[in-house]
C-alpha cells in the first residue's frame, strides 16, 4: 500500500470514527511524537464533534498545510496548499465550505462558488502580503507601467484580485508568467510579494525591477532596461519567510550534515540560492514523498514540518524552524466548531467584486 492510500485512509477513519474514544486512539497513532498525548483527550473531543455537526449542516472543511497538526490531521477532509484547494472549493457540493485558513482564502472559495456559505472560523486571520497592498496601488502601478499586465499572487483580497489580469500561486508562479511571454508581453507586474517575484524572475532570466516609491510618479516604465523582458514587483514581503536568513542555512547545515534544505519561495533570494529546493508547500510535501534523503528540513511556516512528520513517519524531519504565522495559529479546533454551530464569520463579498475577481482566478486555474 503506498503512502498516500495509507494517509487518505487514516484521514476518513479519524473523519468517519464512531466516538470520542475512537477519535482519540487514531489521533494518537496519527500525532504520536508530534503532538503530547495529554493533548489529545482534548483535541479529539472537539475534533468528534465538529465531525459530527460537520455532516448534520452538510459542510466541507478545507484546511491549509499551516493549520496545528490536532487540526490538521482530525477534521479537514481536504488539505492542501492554496492552489489545490482552490481548485476543490470551486468544485464542492456541499451546502457550506469552512475554510481553516486566512481571510484570503476564505474570500478566494467565495469567488469561485459564490451560491455557497462560507465559513472563516476565525474573524482576524489575515496575511502581511495582503496587508500590504490595496486596490488603489494597483491602479496606480498600472499608470506607470502603461500596457503591463498586473498577474496578482492569490495572497491577496478579493478587491485587488478585481484590479488584475491573472492571479498565480507560488506553485505556478513561473508558469503564468511565461504564459504572458509566449503571448508577446515584455513587462509583467506582479504583486504583492516582492521575494517570489524577484525569485521567479531570476528563474526566468528576466530583469527584476521595483517601482518608485512615488507612485504618483509622472515617469513611466520606471527602472525597465529596454529590449529586455522584466518582472515589476512590490514591496510586501511575508512576514514569515522574510525572517530566514542565509545563517540560518549554513547552521543548519553544519548542523545536520546530509540535510536537504527546502525552502518557500518567499523566502528572500539569498536564502533561495543555498538551499537545494524551493517550491510551494504542495511541492515541498511531494518532495518528502517521492525523494530519499538522510533527512530534511523546511523553511517555512513550522507547523509544516510537523504535519509532514505525522503524514510520512518513515522519513526524518529536522524540526529546526520555529517561525510561526500568528494568523494561522489563530484558527483553532474550538473555533471551527463554534463556527459550524453558530454559522459565523461568514465570508460576504460585493457582486460586482465576486464577477470581476473571479477572472483572474479562472486563468489561473486554467494555466498548469
């Protein structure tokens, strides 16, 4: 049996366990080494109920690779990064779709399937890279760089995504991007990250440009060498990934000799350059799968590894990072229940917003 058949079947066992005392035993086959047993009598709990009220609303719960492990591994029947599950969100069936991840994502499942109630079970659950970038920004990039098209990372509200062309995920950055080239364009803004874009256009062999601070600017293609294609970014950058450093790296290899050092795109291209992969968390989880290493280590947000210790035991994670998303960790088993029951926090967005965001998002479903 491979490992992905066991995963899904211990995940529709825990989904599917008859009672409390069930859901704790699996739990802790699941998590052991991962999350202390005197944790779990809790957590199962919570996770038997919200699996119960779960099916009485007709509900799906979607969860991101950085929800806490108890949650990740007890109640979400899909998981994924925000690629995949935007692709499931649009697709499902059931009455209500509670989505354990930020606002952003929540918003995204809206977009894509707007006769459904989503559900956010956490009010606050926002994102710096979606922080960091308005509406008005987009507009006003666009009139300094006249004619380039704005693709838009899906770490973003739902009102700068109606102000782009095409959004994109880190796990298919690269490909919209080449996208537009084949289609003739030699300027591309791409935002809000500025780490991701300046990391997918040096993957491309494409100038990376910033645009002036001022972004009243009356210049236009500002800092663009001519006859070379360009990538103009912005400057948000993850409050997470940012913090990785190139120290980080080589302690860690002096370290855990052997160790294969994944790392999210986000992180700043110094850091990409020394590790021996970067790529989204989707592509991060089919590395662990498919690749044998002596061990490995993820640059990323730390309840990743911790989910990927619990899905593959047979390989060894170095669980060295500790940067946290004080966003993630804010949606938490008590709150998905409290939101099945109370239906709150439900994600409402403009019409006009919904039918203009979701073209961006439909070329990027479309683009693999």
């Amino acid at each position: 049996m491979s490992v992905t058949t066991n995963n899904t079947q211990m995940r529709n066992r825990i989904l599917n366990a008859a009672s409390v005392e069930e859901t704790a035993k699996l739990m802790k086959t699941r998590l052991a080494g991962i999350v202390p047993e005197s944790e779990i009598a809790a957590k199962a709990e919570l996770a038997f109920q919200i699996n119960q009220v779960k099916r009485r609303r007709n509900a799906v719960i979607l969860g991101h690779n950085y929800m806490e492990p108890a949650l990740f591994h007890s109640v979400p029947d899909y998981v994924g990064d925000s690629l995949e599950l935007s692709r499931i969100s649009a697709e499902a069936e059931a009455d209500i779709i509670v989505f354990c991840g930020v606002q952003f994502m929540a918003e995204t499942a809206k977009i894509l399937n707007p006769s459904k109630m989503v559900l956010i079970p956490a009010e606050k659950a926002g994102c710096s890279l979606a922080e960091g970038i308005s509406a008005e920004d987009v507009k006003r990039i666009r009139a300094i760089y006249p004619g380039a098209p704005v693709v838009t990372y899906v770490n973003t509200y739902a009102d700068v995504k109606a102000e782009s062309d095409y959004c994109c995920t880190s796990g298919n950055a690269g490909a919209v991007i080449k996208h537009l080239l084949g289609k003739g364009h030699d300027r591309i803004i791409f935002l809000p990250d500025e780490f991701l874009a300046h990391n997918t256009a040096r993957e491309l062999g494409l100038q990376f440009v910033l645009p002036p601070e001022d972004l009243d600017s009356t210049q236009t293609n500002v800092g663009i060498e001519p006859g070379k294609p360009a990538v103009i970014g912005w400057r948000a950058r993850c409050e997470v990934h940012e913090l990785y450093t190139v120290e980080d790296v080589k302690n860690s290899r002096k370290q855990f000799p052997g160790v294969v050092i994944l790392a999210h795109p986000e992180c700043s291209p110094e850091v990409i350059e020394l590790v021996d992969k970067a790529g989204s968390t989707k592509q991060m989880v089919e590395y662990v799968e498919n690749v044998d290493a002596e061990r490995y280590l993820l640059l990323t947000e730390v309840s990743m590894g911790d989910n990927l210790a619990a899905e593959f035991p047979h390989r060894k994670m170095v669980r060295a990072c500790s940067r946290e998303c004080k966003h993630m960790k804010i949606v938490t088993l008590e709150d998905t229940l409290e939101a099945l029951e109370k239906l709150q926090f439900q994600v409402e967005l403009p019409e006009e917003i919904i039918k203009r965001a979701r073209l961006p998002i439909d070329r990027m479903l479309e683009i693999r």
